[in-house]
C-alpha cells in the first residue's frame, strides 16, 4: 500500500520571517497527521530556518531545485550535498517552470535525479504536458518521453526512491484543474512506462503525485483516485489552513 505524500512548493515567496510564520501556524497539525507524508519545500533562503522549526515534528524538508554537479565554478547554484546538510529529504526536479524558462531538458533531469540520489535525497521528479499538446492529443507522447528520459538509467532501487509528479502545465496557477478521470488516466499511464522501466512490483511502489491547481475543495477526490497518491502543490501550500485541509484530503 503506498503512503500518500503532499509537498507544499512555495515557489519564490516568503522572506524568512514569513515562511517562519507560515510553518509555525500549521507544524503542529501537520505533525498530527499520520497517514501522510508532508514535505515543506521553502525557497532556498528559508530552507534552514524552515528545517529547524519542524525539526522533531513528522514534517519533511524540500528543496525547489539543486546543481548536478558535486561543486565547482556554478555561481548562484547550490549543490545537493548542500540542501542535504540543511536538513533536506527530498528536492523537487524538472519542474515545468523550470523546463519552460531556464530550459531544462530531460537529460538534465536526469543528471539531477543521479546526483539526488547519490547523495541521499529523495527526488520529486516533475512531469507534464502543455495545453497545445493535449488538445493535440500528444499527452501521453509527452508523459512518456518526459518520464523515460528523466528516469534513464535508475534501477529500481532508485525508482523506488523516487516520488513522481504529473503537473498538467495548463493547470499550474490558472485555476484549472484536469478531473479526477483525466488525472488518473494520466496516473495509470505513468505507472504503465513504470512498468516497462522496471516491473509490476515496481511500478505499483512508486508514488505519484497530482499537481496543478489543487485546492481544499478538489483534493479529496483527486487524491482518493487508484493511483493518485498525494499532490504537488503550489499556490495553495501559501496559507495555513489550505494547505492543511489538503493535507487531510489525503488520508
């Protein structure tokens, strides 16, 4: 049985004080909730206070993104053994804004996934098509492509290290969200190029999030779909109550 996992991507909000405030109103609920995975991905200048406020709690550290080297001449990028120190467990990759505006190919993906992995991280590998595309009826092209090449090479040790994130990119921040039927379809294809990736005993471990407009309203139903298996959230992991409520939708 796959435990759900819900990760809140703050994307570039909350000065430190403000992601201080924001964890502080919800770390104790979130603490209480046992069949669910929480993860708090803070931007990378509130990951160490954002850690040490719920350290000793059942919430979980992410990071937004990270190099794929070791170090080295990168000005601006941060390593994973760096996020790891922080306190991090898992690191969110290849998400669509990241492919859309710095370009971020699958094989670039793939390099970060690599370096996650090797240095204990678990990585929150991203996945999705644009609207033209699945007008186009290419989604599973897509998926599939994005899938295969972001996961080349992992054995199923890693694979099973490794959460998933099906984000429609037409559904990121514009309030509309795929339905549970074309979520899930999605869902079961994903879990299908799993299979082929690895085999059955594989495919059926590896959790995969929804992300894309998810809200208190629509989480219950999205996330109790066959192979749903929590969200990737953005906008609404920004307030408390929110965030917490889709938490909850999840159990």
């Amino acid at each position: 049985m796959r435990k759900p996992i819900v990760a809140g991507n703050w994307k570039m909000n909350k000065t430190v004080a403000d992601a201080l405030a924001l964890v502080n109103g919800m770390k104790a609920e979130l603490s209480a909730i046992e069949g669910v995975d929480v993860v708090l991905c803070p931007p990378f200048t509130a990951l160490a206070a954002v850690g040490q406020a719920i350290a000793g709690t059942r919430v979980d550290l992410g990071a937004q993104n990270m190099h794929a080297e070791k170090s080295g001449a990168y000005t601006g990028e941060v390593a994973a053994d760096m996020i790891r120190e922080l306190g991090c467990h898992y690191v969110i990759l290849g998400h669509s804004e990241r492919r859309q505006y710095f370009k971020e190919t699958d094989e670039l993906v793939n390099k970060k996934a690599r370096a996650a992995l090797a240095a204990g991280l678990r990585p929150i590998v991203c996945v999705g098509e644009l609207l033209a595309q699945r007008e186009a009826g290419q989604t599973e092209k897509v998926v599939e492509t994005q899938v295969r090449g972001s996961l080349a090479g992992l054995g199923p040790k890693d694979l099973l290290a490794t959460v998933l994130a099906y984000e429609p990119v037409w559904a990121i921040g514009t309030g509309k969200t795929a339905t549970p039927a074309q979520a899930q379809e999605v869902h079961a294809f994903i879990r299908k190029v799993l299979q082929s990736l690895a085999d059955e005993s594989v495919a059926q471990s590896v959790r995969i999030q929804y992300g894309g407009s998810v809200k208190a309203s629509n989480a219950k139903e999205l996330f109790h779909q066959p192979d749903i298996d929590g969200g990737l959230i953005g906008g609404a992991s920004l307030e408390a109550r929110s965030f917490i409520d889709i938490v909850k939708g999840a159990l």
